[in-house]
C-alpha cells in the first residue's frame, strides 16, 4: 500500500477528528524513525509523551513478544501473574496503597472522578463539587472534557456532568474561595502539557494540599502527562514535597502499550467494592508485560538519565532566548516547552522542522513542546537543537 493509497483511505472512512501531518511513519529505532518513503527523524515527541524507552527498545520489544505467545487477554475475571508483578512494582516504595489498572489516562481520570464520588458516598458525606484549574487536560470522555478547564473541548457536548469548578491555575486565592463543605476534591496537574508546558508554582500547590488536608478534601494530581518519570522523578508530585490521595499516570507507562492506572492511599484507596467499578481490557497481561519493563528500568538508573538529559536539553533550548520570537523556555526534566510570541506561530515551525528531520509537536498558547524518550543521546539532542536553532536564525519576523 502507498502512501497516497493510504490517505484515501483515511480521508474516505475515517472520522475527521485528526489533522494529521504529511507523513506515514513505518518504523523507528530508539530516538530516530523512519517514514514511508525512506526519510529519517529524530524523534523529540515521543508520540505525546508516550514512548518512554524510545522505538523497538530490545527489552521491551522481547516482554511483548514473549507475553503475546502465551497470553494476551483473559479479563479481570482471573488473577494474572504479569499485573500482579506490575501492582506490585508500581506501589513499591510510594506512598499509595491500591492501584486501579485501565487502558488510558482519561480512563485513569475518570476512574478517579468515581473514586472521589464513591469514598464520600461510603461515608454519607454531600460533596458534589470538584475543582479544576482553568487550562487543564484531564481526557476525552464526557465527565473528564467537563473536568478539563478548557470550553473549547466540552462545549459541543452539553449538557455536561454537573459538580465541576474551575478556578485560576497558580491563583491560590481563587482556589481558597472556591473551596466550601460541599467540595469534595481538588484535581491538579503539577505541569499542565496541553495548554503549554506550564509548570504549578511550589507556593500554590503546597497550600493547596495544606487547604485540601484543613478541610477533608481529596488532593488528586493528574499525572498522566507528569508520570512515570517524565520530570525527572517517578511523579511530578514529588518536587513539591507533598502527599496527594489518588494520582493517575498512563502514557509512559506501558512504553507505547495502552495502559492507564489510578493509584491511591487512605480511606480513599479503598473506597471501591466489587462492581463499582471495571473495566474489560484493562491491565490485561500484555499491557502488564511492557509496564513492568518500563517501571523496572526507571528503578533501576533511568530516573537519574532523566533529569540529566531535561537539565541538558534545557540548557539547549534556553540558548533560543536570544531570539526575540521567544517569550518563554520552561518546564522539568523531558516535558519542556518553547513559547512563542505572536509573531511566529508553532505549527509552521513543526511543519519546516520535519521537513527538516526532526519531529516536534504543539502544545497550547502557541508553544513547542518536547517529550522525546528517555533513551534519547545527547548527539540526537544536538541535532536536533542545532537544526531549531538554524531554522529561528533564518525565521524574519
């Protein structure tokens, strides 16, 4: 099949909720993939902070293999020995008690959403309220797009889930005031991805958890982007010295395998009984296999590679600055963004930039955002930074 064959094919049968770029890619190998007519690129999107161990990682690629050739799904009907390994390993030396496994993280929040609901149901408690942070991504489903502090993404779907508030994100004052007897939680994200790589201010998320803590509130952070090493720390939760109840993680869980978790301690953890909650596919043996590969090698060394490598790249991307097109560098260890002024806007530079060999994505409030794998080298970095770099130096604006 080519690729023009392959494009019909999409343009005639496929919902159009995707713009997709001009390229089909068939194959990759660590930070470098390939596309269908022979082109290579380093990749510094790791297919939205997903592929942690980068593309066709041996290990990885060998756990999925040798799973498939016994079992790939059975349902949560029967014990399994991979997704008991994982629940183990992924509790191992946290703070959390229980673990919720799914197939993605919108699943994972609105696993979190019902567990919220559920602990206040068993204690005979009127919570009704949630509050969000105005800019937020917490997923596609109908009661996470309402719990997303964004309009543009739940608007089409009213009416929507009532009991969500969303207040200024890094206003610890506008949260305070939100917060009265009938609320029940406080979801944040510690860096919110999607609207620009914006990281939560330390001051504002400390008081926010001594607020949650003053009044019985339930702290939630949405870690789905943040998690599993991505920061340079297993959580994102963790730089801030704090203990939230329930946190969700998915994306670089499974290393490119769809799997999601809620992960929760306290009461909250064990809020849930038989037939409160499931779901078919989800920690199924196959998901459990790639995720344990993934948690094993971030204990064992990656997490440090992590923070290295954010701190390297950081650095790279900083150098930009002198561009007056860039407003803003930010974010932690392999979730960073590069914001930019009105002048220059971020999709032209995606498209010029694979065009050129390397792949980056978009976040919102016009910026660029950067979540290659943890096994990236730092010669792919700078080449990759070397060809921004180029590219703004004969950007006229």
């Amino acid at each position: 099949m080519d690729f023009k064959e392959i494009k019909e094919i999409d343009a005639k049968y496929y919902m159009t909720t995707f713009n997709r770029q001009n390229i089909c890619f068939t194959h990759g190998s660590g930070s470098k993939l390939y596309d269908i007519t022979g082109n290579e690129y380093i990749d510094m999107g790791g297919g939205i902070a997903v592929n942690a161990l980068g593309h066709d990682n041996p290990e990885l690629t060998a756990a999925i293999c040798e799973q498939a050739h016994k079992l790939i799904h059975v349902s949560n009907l029967y014990y399994s020995e991979p997704q008991a390994k994982l629940i183990e390993n992924l509790l191992d030396g946290t703070i959390f008690e229980r673990v919720f496994l799914c197939n993605s993280g919108a699943e994972a929040n609105e696993g979190a959403i019902k567990l919220i609901r559920k602990h206040f149901y068993n204690k005979g408690e009127n919570r009704p309220k949630i509050i969000t942070a105005k800019g937020s991504f917490h997923g596609r489903t109908l009661a996470t797009v309402t719990a997303t502090g964004q309009d543009k993404y739940s608007r089409p779907y009213a009416p929507l889930p009532e009991g969500f508030v969303h207040v200024k994100y890094n206003d610890f004052n506008e949260l305070r005031d939100a917060c009265d007897n009938g609320t029940a939680a406080i979801i944040l994200e510690v860096i919110q991805g999607e609207s620009g790589v914006l990281p939560a201010d330390y001051d504002y998320i400390v008081n926010a958890y001594a607020l949650a803590k003053s009044r019985g509130i339930l702290f939630v952070i949405d870690e789905v982007q943040t998690g599993m090493g991505r920061t340079g720390k297993m959580f994102g939760f963790e730089h801030y010295g704090i203990q939230p109840d329930i946190i969700t993680v998915a994306k670089g869980l499974g290393g490119g395998v769809p799997i999601g978790a809620v992960l929760a301690r306290g009461d909250a953890a064990t809020a849930f009984a038989p037939g409160d909650h499931g779901t078919t596919f989800g920690g199924n043996p196959l998901a459990c296999a790639a995720a344990n590969v993934v948690v094993s090698k971030l204990k064992n060394g990656l997490l440090n590679d992590v923070a290295k490598k954010g701190e390297y790249l950081l650095g790279k991307l900083n150098k930009l600055k002198k561009f007056n097109f860039v407003r803003d560098v930010r974010g932690k260890g392999l979730l960073l963004g590069v914001n930019l002024t009105e002048k220059v806007h971020n999709t032209e530079i995606v498209g010029k930039m694979a065009a050129n060999g390397v792949i980056i994505i978009t976040a919102g409030n016009n910026t660029l955002r950067f979540a290659p794998a943890y096994t990236i080298t730092k010669e792919e970095i700078d080449t990759a930074t070397d060809k921004l770099m180029d590219l703004f130096a004969r950007t006229n604006v």
